[in-house]
C-alpha cells in the first residue's frame, strides 16, 4: 500500500465542508486516497454513526426562542435542548433554532415527533386511509395505508417535515446534521405556535 | 348655579393625565367646578361604565407578541386580542402588550382568569386552607378559607396578579384603564411560558 500525500490545503478544504476534526479529516482523506468527493462520504458515515451515538446522551442545557411574524399574526416559541451551556451560546446553534421557529411558522407542525402523535389521532388517519382504498387486495391495502401515514407523519410532525430552507432533507436529517457539526447531543423539547384567532 | 369658566390648560392637563376625550374632560371639570382632583373621580367612574361595556364587544383582532428574557432561558408568548386593526397597530396597544409578557415572564401566572382555573385544582386549594384553619368556628373558617382561595388567584391568575410595574394595581386593573384610554374591548386570549428545563 502506497503512501498517499494529503495536502495541508486538502485537509482544509474538508474541515471547512463538513466542519468534522483536522485528524479525522485526515484520516477520511488517507482512505479516500486523497478523493474529496469520497473523504466526504466516509465523513457522512461516520459522523452519522457518532450523531447516533450522542443522541443518546443528556440534553440539560440550551435556550427558548421565538419568531414574530411580520404583522404579528403568526408566533411560534420553541425550546431547543443540548449538553452545555457553551453550546447553548454557540452562534450555528443559535441560527439553527432560528430556523426551526421559521420552519415552524411556515409549516405548521402539530408535533415534535412521531410518538407525540396520540393513538386516536393515527387510529383517524389509518381509518380515513383505509377508506379511501376499499376495495384493493389487502396486501396492497396495508402498503397504501402504512404510505398516507408516512405523508401524514411528513406533514403533522416537526422533525418528519422536509426543512423549508431545504427541502430534500427532513427537519430530522438537519438536526442529525447539527449533533455531528456541533458535536453535541440536541433535542427540540417542545414548540408552540399561535395563530391570531385560530 | 353659577358657570364656572374652565380654562383650556386646565382641560389640557385632565387630558393628558386620563386620556380622557376632550369633550369629556370639560364636561367633568364642569361638573367637579373646577376641581382637577374631583374631575379624575368623575372621568375614571364614567370610564369604568364604558371600559365595562367595551369588554361585552367582541374582539376579533389583536397581535401575537413574545418576550425571551435575556440568557435565553425564559420565554413567553401572549395572544391579546382587540376589535379592530387600527388598534392592533397602535402604540400604546403594543406597549401593553409587551407589559404583558414582561408580566408573565417576572410573576409566573398559571391562567389567564379564574374562569380557567380547573375546578380539582380550587377543589385541591380550598382543602388546604381548611386544613390550615381547623378547629375554628366555622363562619370564621369560611372567610379565612374565601382569604386564602383570593389569595391563590392573585398568585395564579395573570388578571389578578398585582401589575408589577405598578404593584397597588391588579393587571386587570391596568387592563380596564386601557380598554378606557384605546377605546377598543381587549381581551388576554392566551399566553405560554417557558422556562428551560422545566
């Protein structure tokens, strides 16, 4: 195996990208035989690998924020959670809980997460799915069905929402995104939404 | 009944101390023969009746404002409504409003009114006063225990609560003088706070 050599420059160019550390960015770059497009890649998974592992970990810090509207029609306020209260000052922290209460205001969630959704609450969405395709193969019934509550998921819950700013990620693929680049664990705790008089 | 010439300093002061009309101002100073003091008493009693009346309309405007007090660990959110537009834009609207939330954020109100207050909830209060002021005389009992429900509400709801910027006033209180001053019935819809981590 040949030694490959990685520029100073190279390895720059990658921290800047993906705001992973100099040694991994190295480490990526070796592997990838000096092939940016591929040190990224190998960055993703393991980052992805590492965000699993610290969303696992205690959320006591972080901060509340809110957004008014224009016309002061529409408010949201969220509280956004992570592990210190250096993260919680973080700037990219900051515009990251910025952009959820904009995510908010413009998308209208109703939860969190899925497993805020209550039991009727579905039970009516799989009724009303089930509705709607009488009459087919129940095979395919279950498939059709099990697919209008993913679409329901995607528009009701937070994290299951394509992110405005982005919208071939979810809000989810964005904060696990976040945990890699900030390297802390962070949880959206709760949000409200106002609607002037609805 | 002699006449008793006002002068227009005279209704110029009443004015911008009560906010008062300037057709009223005279009218009351009339009625007071002069007397500054005795014409606020005229103006404030004439304004209460027609705050009073105000609060029957229906208030079908308002803003969504909020507050997140500095360090990023306390939020509010108010929805205060009005009748029209007009006032929704208006100064001193706004600036009772943002009183408001600094309200909520300092004194921690639990119900926007009593009329909120779950009945387990007063059920839960009254039994503890009693339990507080056994083995007196029961008339004496009732008023002690009456004392101590008036004295939970002024804790847990935002209209009873002492106005903290002006605390021998309640926010009601405060709210039936701007009612009186914009002109327009407004109305706390409803507000929520967030304290991080709890």
């Amino acid at each position: 195996m040949s030694t490959i050599t990685i520029s100073a420059q190279a390895v720059a160019n990658l921290r800047e990208q993906t705001g992973a550390g100099l040694l991994d960015c190295k480490k990526a770059l070796t592997e990838a035989n000096g092939n940016h497009e591929e040190a990224i890649t190998i960055l993703r998974k393991k980052g992805a690998a590492s965000a699993a592992k610290k969303a696992e970990r205690a959320t006591k810090d972080g901060i509340i924020e809110s957004y008014i509207h224009v016309g002061s029609r529409v408010g949201v306020m969220i509280e956004v959670n992570c592990e210190t209260d250096f993260v919680a000052r973080n700037e990219a922290f900051r515009i990251f809980v910025k952009d959820l209460c904009l995510q908010i205001a413009a998308a209208s969630p109703l939860y969190v997460s899925r497993a805020e959704v209550p039991e009727a609450e579905l039970a009516k969405e799989r009724e009303i799915a089930a509705a709607q395709v009488q009459g087919k193969p129940p095979a395919a019934v279950q498939k059709i069905v099990e697919g209008k509550l993913e679409k329901y998921y995607s528009m009701a819950c937070l994290l299951d929402q394509p992110f405005v700013k982005v919208p071939e990620k979810t809000v989810k693929e964005i904060l696990t995104e976040q945990i890699t680049k900030i390297g802390e664990n962070i949880q959206v705790r709760r949000f409200v939404r106002y609607q002037l008089g609805s």
